[in-house]
C-alpha cells in the first residue's frame, strides 16, 4: 500500500514539476468566485463552440505543451456520480485558422482535428490515458491535456474545442449538454462556430454580454 501511495506522490511531483518548467502563454484562468459562469458547448440544432487564442510573434514558431480547461460538473438527478458513468471520452480538438475567400463555403480540409483523447475510467472519475488528467476543482472538473506537441506559427489564430462522448448510461444526456468554465470577454469577442463534421463556420452571434473560454496554455518556443 505505501509502494503505491508513494508512487501516487511521484506522479503529482513529476507532473507539477513539468508544468512548472513550461510557460503560460495564455491565461484565462477560472474564477475563484462561487458565481463562475459556464457556457454550453453543443449548439441546438447541431453543430457545437469553440474559441480561439494567439501566441508569439511572427516569424516564431511555438510548441504547445498543455492546455487546461474547466468542465463543469453534471449533477443532474438522470447521471450517475461518477465521470466516466456520465461521459466515456473527452477529446481536445484544434486547427489554425484560415481566412475564408469570399463568397466561397468554408473548405472541409479546415475542419478540426483530434489533438489530445481520452477515455474516462468506467466508475470513476480518472482518465485512462496519462496524458490528460482530470481532477476535481468545486463544481468544474479540471482538464489537464499534457504532453500535446502542437507545433504551430506565432501570431496566428488559433481554433480550438473540447468535446465529450456519450456514456454508457441511455438517460444521462452529460456529453450533450456538456458545458466550459467561461468569463467575459474583451468586447466585440465571440466564440467560433462549427458544424457537425467539424468545419468552422465562423464567429457565433453577437451576444450582449460576450465571452470566452477558461484555459490556460502552457507552451515554449522552438527554436
């Protein structure tokens, strides 16, 4: 027993250590207050959000290490407890943006991309996969996608989303109403849209109070 507790000890060192070692370059962290707002992911209708962040300058080329989100907690009467009896996987998509022609329908070759996945550990509340970490923060599950490698250019947008599958339970709708620590943002900000088949389709509607995704990336420049 002490074997693993002490082995328990060496994977959270070894885990802030990294992330000690990496640089946040972009910190819209989760608000300390009880009041945090969240914002749903899946859009009615079909299709879902997502959001975006720059880094560098450029001429840079950055390497991404980790991203951190914020998922809020269903607690709804029809999901079980546990996190991997409400949602079987949660994924980290991405892409950079490019500037549509005008006139002409959003390219297919555009549409997000898998990043980071993971399987959530069936009765519990664990990912499978060591590279992404899930841990309780009050009513969010803090998502921690490690060791992601996404090397990208400095100054350019970039698109990103998280999104969960459904669990094994019928009566738990948890992946389809999933919903992200969010904050206000800078006005004039909004989040992005994309379809079914994960192709943007640009900024989502003006809204009187606009927002942004909670994250934190954590990245270093390659060199």
């Amino acid at each position: 027993m002490m074997g693993i507790v002490r082995s328990l000890l060496m994977v959270g060192a070894l885990f802030s250590v990294c992330l000690a070692a990496q640089t946040v370059v972009v910190d819209r962290a989760i608000s300390a207050a009880p009041s945090a707002s969240t914002q749903a992911v899946e859009r009615e209708g079909g299709g879902f959000f997502g959001d975006t962040f720059r880094i560098g300058a450029a001429q840079d080329v950055w390497k991404i290490d980790a991203i951190r989100v914020w998922v809020a907690k269903d607690t709804s009467a029809t999901c079980p407890a546990k996190l991997g009896d409400q949602i079987s996987k949660i994924t980290l998509l991405g892409a950079l943006e490019n500037t549509p022609v005008p006139g002409e329908p959003e390219c297919r070759c555009h549409a997000l991309i898998p990043v980071r996945s993971a399987a959530i550990e069936k009765g519990g509340d664990r990912s499978v996969a060591p590279n992404v970490k899930i841990t309780s923060a009050g009513a969010f599950w803090q998502v921690d996608f490690l060791d992601v490698r996404w090397s990208l250019p400095g100054d350019t947008t970039v698109l990103y989303a998280v999104r969960a599958t459904a669990g094994p339970s019928a009566s738990c709708k948890a992946a389809q109403a999933l919903r992200l620590s969010a904050s206000p943002a800078d006005a004039g900000y909004r989040l992005r849209r994309f379809d079914k088949d994960l192709v943007p389709e640009g900024p989502a509607d003006v809204a009187a109070a606009p927002k942004w995704f909670n994250v934190q990336v954590r990245a270093h420049k390659d060199d």
